[in-house]
C-alpha cells in the first residue's frame, strides 16, 4: 500500500508543530498505516513490540495523539474510559455504535444521519468542520444475556 501522502501530511505536520522526525515515529507511522480497524495504544504497542522492541509505551501513545492531532488517526472511546485508534485520512467517514456493557463496537453510516447533522449547523450560522456520532447503548447479545 502506498502511504506516502499520509507521510507527507505527517511531515508537514511535525514541522508546523516543530517537532522532529525521528526513526521511532516513522516506524510507528508505518505500522499504523498498514494496520486496519480500531486499535487501543497497548495493543498497538504489543504489536509494534514484536519487531521493534526499542520503541516504549510512551513513545506509542504520545505518536497516536499526534496522528489524531493532524488528522490521521480519529480517536473512539471505550467504555472503560480508554481510547481506540482508527484511520481517518482517506478513509470514508463513518460513526459508531458502543455497547456500554461488553465493549463491542459498530461502525455505521447514514445518510439520513449526515444530512440532518448538516442542517442543524446550517440552521445556527454554523461551519461544520468534522463531526463524530458516537452512541452508547446495550448490543443484542448483552440484551439477550440479561445484563
């Protein structure tokens, strides 16, 4: 997969910011650009820690924020209060369904959904930039179990 406009964003990024571009942050970039679906800082790390075991905790989840930060990554909240890391550059937008029980998690688009979100903004004088839905609930297998 060919990654380097993502790169590129990063670049740009950590020299408006200016910060450095170093081997570890690279390393991190391109292990999570070629990882697919959402991901917690501490699963992310065990796996980065496999081939690059040099590479700390620390290190991964100062990276992720950066990537949410310019606009990379897009950040969902778990139940537990911890954070998932998802694509977000040329990835198509989608919101989420949360079980507050078990933690599973359900990617959704609507159109419906996107237009009224649109016409709420437009109704207050209001430029929308980006938005997430996130709703919390119970899933079916939770509602089943009787929890």
């Amino acid at each position: 997969m060919n990654n380097e406009k993502e790169k590129q964003i990063f670049i740009d990024f950590l020299k408006k910011k200016n910060l450095k571009k170093t081997e570890q942050r690279d390393i991190i970039l391109d292990t999570f650009l070629n990882l697919e679906g959402h991901v917690s800082p501490e699963d992310f790390y065990q796996i980065l820690r496999i081939t690059h075991p040099e590479i700390g905790l620390s290190t991964v989840y100062r990276t992720l924020k950066l990537f949410s930060e310019c606009e990379l990554a897009r950040e969902v909240q778990r139940r537990d209060g911890g954070t998932l890391f998802e694509h977000n550059h040329a990835h198509p937008h989608h919101d989420h369904l949360l079980c507050s029980k078990c933690g599973v998690y359900f990617e959704f688009y609507d159109e419906q959904v996107e237009k009224l979100q649109e016409e709420i903004a437009k109704r207050h004088n209001f430029k929308m930039m980006s938005h997430r839905l996130e709703i919390f609930g119970v899933c079916i297998n939770c509602q089943l179990q009787g929890e």
